[in-house]
C-alpha cells in the first residue's frame, strides 16, 4: 500500500522520483509513472493513462472544484538527460539527501517541480481543500526529446482532456535570482521558438595532398568566427522589458542605470559586455541567437570536401518568424552560404498575463522581501504544445535558492541538486495557488 502521506515530505518524494532511471532516450518512464499512479490511486484519486507507446505513458488525474474559475493545468515531465561522461559527487540516480541538498538527475529538470505539483496536489485531495476550479495533473514523458510521446501527443490526440482550460503552471520560472543584493523571483510567461537550420558551404573538393586555400573548409571557420565573435540585431520584446524595467525598480545606481539602458538598442550589446556571468541570462532574452552544434564534411582523411554542412540550433524571440531569422542570418554572414529551415515550433503567441498577479501575490506572501518579475525563458517546454489548445503556461516551480546557488549552471550538469528546503518552499507555494488561483488579489 502506498503511503500518500508522503505529501507532507515533498524532499522525500523527490527523492522517490530520482531514483527512477528515466534517461531520454530512452525514457522509459512507465515504473516512475506507475509509482505515481499508485500514490494517486490510493489517495481515491481517479487516474488515465495515455500512451502513444506503453513503455512511455502520461498520466492525467483531476480534482473537482466549486466551478468558479476555469480548470487550472499542473502539467510535469519526469523524463532526464543524460549523466553520461559525467562525475558525480553522488550517484545520479540514487536520490540522496546529503549537506541538506537533494541531489540527482532531475532534482530541478524536473521531477522536483513534478514532487512540489503531485505534493500539493494529494495534499488538496487528503485535506479537502476548498478548489475555486478544477485542477487537473497531467504526467508527462518525452519532454527532453522532443514531446512526441508526451505533451504534443496529448495535446494533438487527446485535446478533450482539457476542455476549458486556459492557464497551466509548468517549468520554468519562481526560482530566486540575486541582482544586485535583491531577491526576485521570475515568474516565466513566455519562451522562445526552436528554429534549427541546415547550412551548406561549398567549394572545390580535392586529393588532401594538395591543399585548396579558400575552401569550403575555410569558408566555414570564417562563419564559426562570425557567430562566435558578433551577435544578431537587438530585439527588445514586450515582456523582456517588462522584466528589466521590474528589476530596475527594485535595484540601486549603477545597476539599474545598467538595465535600463539595456532596452536601448543603440547601447545593449555595450551593456551586455559589461555584465560578466550575467551576460548568458540576459544576452538570449534581447536577441534571435544561433548555436552551431552539428557538422558533417568528408568521410574520408584524405578527401577535401567540396561540401561542408552545418546545423544551427536557432531560437527566435516570440513574434518573430523563420524568415526573419534567415534575413538576419544572411545579412551577417554573406549570401553565398545556403541556409534552410529544418525545423521550427511556433511558441505560444503573446502571453496571457491574467494570472501573474495571484503566482505574485502567493510569492509576496511567503517571502515579502522578494520581488515576483515576469520572464521571458531562452529556452522551450511543453508549453508550446499546450499553447495550440489556447493555454497559457506559466513557469512556476518556487524555489528559494542560496545567492551563490548557480540555478542555469546545475540543470543538466553533474551533481545536479536542490535544496531540501527549496522542494518545501514549492509545494506550499504551488499549494496556495490551488485555494487562489480563481481569486483576484486585493
């Protein structure tokens, strides 16, 4: 028999979840499902499994509200990435509790987040909390990989169970960021677009032993300089600056000097440079950016290819479309390299904001000196997915995190961890938005 009072001890639950081996691929997530199913179940929870392949189910469970407000979305991935040719402090998969951290794959992407939503969530069935709407959990696998079998599965098969609903809570936002010796706490209310491309350079191809000089080997060095060396145009969208203009409220001189005039497009890229570590989280929110990560030229040592292909991971700010992004592309590097468009996931449209002041007001409440900001997230989820259905996601996994915590450089990285106290934190906030979320704050 489970022991759903394990919704009191969110860590423990983690910990629980951890120690699932649900590496994508390839993903294998029905144990960690099943172990969910069972919690659930035993709560008096009625659940469905969906699958697109039985080793890869999602699971989706709801509580009944009062009917005032629209059903509320917790929706949770409990695939990981990968530890391979990683050194841990701990195992990866062990889940333990040690120095007061959780540590493991997915401790923050995301089966932390999925133990606050599935803590809050028995808690509301096992204390009889009183639901302005429906809320309903939706497990998912395959978000590290694309969402085929999880989210746009659901989303472009099963669309009926989520009849109604208009606002999600997913990954990623509601963990602390220091700026300038204030807490804040980006709420993410909007993501970037994938756009990978394929460029092909030629040249004249030829026997190793006798050397072409501006090759199409040469000609690719010149582009990997170009896009290590120069950025893209600035682009400063509606929530970026909503985001800067927040911090900079809430800052001393010179910092918020600093941010303002990072909205300035004639001197953003000046500023960026002086930002140091920072540079990497703001520096993606104020441009279209481009990583090449994918190159294929001869198969053989001694044949100088006369081909060189290279596939760019492009992310395009919201509102902004393939063509834009070959428009830039083309006027950095030349015209006589070949791009194509390989893949693009349109993101959600310009965000819903309806909800961001009751996810603020829950956070001004457990730690008033912190200071609730929206986020623009340089990355995807599945919110993409849920957005076709008219859903508006927000990044809402609270943690409160120590100043030095480096929260982007531990995602997907060895000895990946979270604060025992940070998984406690979430869960009582995720909690609070179930009693509120059809209230507007005073």
């Amino acid at each position: 028999m489970s022991d759903t009072t394990i919704y009191q001890r969110p860590a423990e639950l983690l910990q629980k979840l951890i120690q699932f081996d649900t590496t994508n691929p390839p993903g294998n997530e029905a144990v960690c499902v099943q172990y969910i199913d069972d919690l659930l179940q035993a709560a008096d929870i009625e659940t469905t499994l969906l699958a697109k392949d039985p080793n890869r189910p999602n699971l989706i469970a709801r509580l009944k509200g009062r009917g005032e407000a629209p059903p509320l979305l917790l929706q949770g991935h409990i695939d990981v990435v990968t530890t391979a040719g990683q050194q841990w402090t701990h195992a990866p998969f062990a889940g333990e509790l040690a120095d007061g951290y959780v540590w493991g794959r997915g401790a923050l992407d995301m089966k932390g987040g999925v133990a606050m939503m599935l803590s809050a969530f028995l808690r509301a069935k096992l204390e009889g909390a009183d639901l302005p709407g429906d809320v309903i959990l939706t497990i998912l696998a395959d978000e590290e990989d694309g969402g085929d079998y999880g989210a746009k599965f659901l989303v472009q098969e099963h669309p009926e169970q989520f009849t109604g609903v208009r606002y999600a809570l997913g990954e990623f936002g509601g963990f602390t960021m220091a700026i300038g010796g204030q807490r804040f706490y980006p709420i993410m209310v909007a993501e970037k677009q994938v756009c990978w491309m394929k460029m092909t350079i030629h040249g004249p191809a030829g026997h190793g032993s006798m050397p072409v000089r501006g090759g199409a080997m040469a000609r690719l060095g010149e582009v990997l300089q170009t896009l290590d060396r120069k950025r893209l145009p600035v682009h400063v969208t509606p929530v970026t600056r909503q985001m800067f203009e927040a911090i900079a409220d809430h800052v001393a001189f010179p910092t918020n000097v600093v941010l303002r005039q990072l909205l300035r497009p004639a001197l953003t890229n000046r500023m960026l440079d002086t930002l140091g570590d920072q540079v990497r989280i703001f520096d993606p929110l104020l441009h279209n950016t481009v990583s090449a990560t994918i190159l294929q030229a001869s198969d053989k040592v001694n044949v100088i290819p006369g081909r060189v292909e290279l596939q760019l991971d492009g992310r395009l700010l919201p509102g902004f479309t393939p063509a834009d992004m070959l428009a830039e592309l083309r006027s950095l590097l030349g015209a006589d390299v070949d791009i194509e468009v390989i893949a693009h996931d349109p993101g959600p449209p310009q965000p819903d904001m309806s909800l961001f002041a009751t996810l603020a007001a829950v956070l001004r409440a457990a730690d008033p000196t912190g200071v609730p900001v929206p986020l623009l997230l340089s990355g995807v989820t599945d919110a993409r997915f849920f957005a076709q259905l008219g859903i508006q996601t927000y990044g809402f996994l609270p943690m409160q995190l120590p100043a030095d915590f480096n929260f982007s450089g531990t995602i997907h990285a060895a000895d990946e961890r979270i604060p025992a106290t940070a998984v406690h934190f979430g869960a009582e906030a995720i909690y609070q938005v179930l009693q509120q979320f059809g209230r507007m704050p005073a």
